[in-house]
C-alpha cells in the first residue's frame, strides 16, 4: 500500500494530466470543458480508484478494481455529453474533441493512481498533440475532400431532405 506523500504524487499527476489538455481546450476557447474541468476529472477518476486499491479491505481484488475502473470510465461519459448537449443547434454536433479530452483525462485519472507512469507521460504527450495538430489536420482533410467549409456547409444542407 502506497503511503501518503506516494498517494499525494499520484494525485498531483492525475490532476496536472488533466490540466495540460485542459489548458489547451481553454486556451481554443472551449467555453463548456476547459481547465479546471479536465484537472478536476483526472483527479476524481485517481481519487476512486486509490480509494478502492487502498481501502485495506481484504476481499480486494483485481477484479473489483477493474470494476472502478470501468464505472469511472462509463461515469465521465456524461460530462461528455454535457460537452456535446451544451447549446447545440441542433444542426452540427460540437465538443466530440472535448468529450473525449474528458474520457483521456479520466484514463490517466486513473493510470496514475496505478502508478503507471510511462503511461501517463504517453497520454498527456499523445493527447497534447492530437489536440494541438488535429485540428488543422481535420480542416485540410475536409477543405480537400469536400471544398471550403462553407462550401461542405452548403452542400450539408442541400442534402437534407
């Protein structure tokens, strides 16, 4: 069993994880999830799962944990759907990066609780750059594949019946 100052560590990784993708989500402006959101999940998703790896019990197995795991994992996906819910227009959906900044932030939440370090630093480090470079890469992707946005807006709409 970890002790305190392991336990703090663990819990200040979690919440730094989340707060790097945060950071950039606020940084796009991303009114709904940003920084102290995506901290906040990463350090309730450690929190559940160092309380039931550490909670002495002796029925504790991995099977248990795992199942924290997985209800944390299924828990965060409301957030994500505020993310995706807040102020639609019923014509677009928007916040599909934010959700799933939120689901990344809750796996390494939990990734440091384990104390799977590598883990985290590839997860931050992938995450970081698929926020960071994913977006002009998914504009030229569709400017090439479908014209200008305004153009594939257009066409969007001339398609609906």
């Amino acid at each position: 069993m970890p002790d305190g100052l392991d336990m703090l560590l663990r819990l200040i990784v979690a919440t730094a994880g989340g707060a790097v993708l945060g950071f950039e989500r606020s940084r796009q402006n991303r009114a709904i999830m940003g920084f102290r959101t995506l901290s906040l999940v990463g350090l309730a998703s450690c929190i559940a799962v160092l309380a039931i790896t550490n909670s002495g019990l002796p029925q504790m197995n991995a099977d248990a944990a795992g199942r924290v795991v997985q209800g944390v994992l299924s828990g965060v996906g409301f957030i994500g759907a505020g993310a995706l819910l807040h102020g639609s227009s019923g014509q677009q959906v928007h916040g599909l990066a934010t959700a799933a900044s939120i689901w990344v932030s809750a796996a390494m939440g939990t990734a440091a609780a384990l104390a799977v370090w590598p883990l985290i630093a590839g997860g931050v480090t992938l995450g970081l750059f698929v926020l960071l470079v994913g977006g002009p890469i998914e504009r030229r992707i569709r400017e090439h594949a479908r014209g200008t946005d305004e153009e594939a807006d257009r066409r969007d709409m001339e398609e609906r019946p």
